[in-house]
C-alpha cells in the first residue's frame, strides 16, 4: 500500500499550503465532497470543481489538468475536489497532485485545492507550497470516509 510506503507525501487534514480558503470555498469543499461520494463509486469524478455549490467540471478519462483548464472556460473562481473511490486499486489512478495542478489551477482562475486527506499524494512538497503561496491557491485536506 502506498500510505504506508511514503506517509510524508500524503495530504493531511486541515491546512496544507497557500492562503486560508474563504467561507464559500469551505462551503463549495463541502459540496464538493459530497458529489464526489456520488459520482466516484461510478468510475469518475475523482475531480470536481466546483462554484458556488454548482458543479462546473468532473474529471472523466481527460483527466485532472484537462477538467481544470475546462472549468477556467467556463467560470472565474472555483473549488477544486479530489477525492479516492473506495474500491479503487491502490497500485493504479492514485489521486495526485503537484505544482504543475497549482499552475493549471492558477491558469485556470481556480482559487482552492481540496485533497482527501491520507489518500491523496502531494508530489514535490517544497514545490508544492511555493506554487501555492506564489499563486495565492488555498489548499486543504478534509478527512472523510472513502466513498461507498
């Protein structure tokens, strides 16, 4: 199992890197939590963005940087959701993330980063939290049962 091979790259819950995410955002993180208990049991939506408690983008086979730049098309500001299915394989489509994510979001207009915390791998750490603070992108870790 990954997690207990490289614990030091795992999100953890709470605040992770950048700025403090606002009222809405912890409002859209917990929206976005919830559609992705929804949808990721069915094979997608490990990612979702969303704005103002209405879905913009879900990540299907285009995977996560393609689902960011598609949602910056379609609204100014968002919450990013990155969630682990439940029965998901742990040696295949781990939920990732890096400074090349904070660059698309930053690119994209997407203001907030939440990640699955103990389930979701920060690759490049120090990068990471530079990106992050540099591109003003609130970035936290929400400790919820895989969904089912």
């Amino acid at each position: 199992c990954y997690r207990k091979i490289i614990p030091d790259l795992l999100a953890e819950p709470g605040y992770i890197a950048g700025r403090r995410p606002t009222t809405d955002e912890k409002a859209d993180a917990e929206y976005g939590f919830s559609i992705c208990r929804t949808l990721v049991p069915l094979s997608f939506g490990q990612t979702v963005v969303v704005n103002k408690r209405s879905v913009v983008a879900v990540e299907a086979m285009e995977g996560t940087d393609a689902t960011l730049l598609r949602a910056g098309s379609l609204c100014t500001g968002g919450t990013v959701v990155k969630m682990m299915r439940l029965d998901q394989d742990e040696r295949y489509d781990i939920p990732t993330v890096g400074p090349n994510t904070l660059r698309n979001m930053a690119q994209a207009k997407l203001t907030c980063l939440v990640l699955h915390a103990g389930w979701t791998l920060i690759m490049d750490p120090e990068e990471f939290r530079s990106v992050a603070e540099k591109e003003k992108i609130a970035v936290i870790g929400i400790e919820q049962c895989r969904s089912s």
